[in-house]
C-alpha cells in the first residue's frame, strides 16, 4: 500500500501501528489527504481498483447493501 501511494507521490498524513488487542504490528494504519480536484479523486478511485485490487472491466464491481 505505502508503494502504491509512493508511487503516485502521495505520503501519509499518518502512519502508525495500531494496538490490536496486544497483537504487535498486525496492523499499520494510514492516512492520506486527498486532493480537492474531484476528477482526482476519481482518478485515484480507479486506480485503486484497477491496480491495487486487480479489478478488471472484464468482472467489474458489484455493490450489495446486504
């Protein structure tokens, strides 16, 4: 995750390990600020999909409120 935003020249706000129950660095807990250019957003949306989490047109997305 750090490598995908690096590689967008995006950093993090902050980065921290959380406590998780006693459980040391299961955990790394990041924030990014985001741009104020909603076709940024959306941009960085895609790609957040389509490069971090494999989706492809071919399978899409599918949204459920189940």
């Amino acid at each position: 995750m750090l490598e995908f935003f690096s590689k967008l020249s995006m950093a993090p706000i902050r980065d921290y390990l959380s406590d998780n129950g006693g459980a040391k660095g299961a955990t790394r807990t990041c924030h990014y600020a985001l741009p104020d250019d909603p076709q940024a957003v959306a941009n960085l949306c895609v790609s957040l999909f389509t490069n971090l989490f494999g989706v492809t047109d071919e399978h899409g997305l599918r949204f459920s409120t189940h």
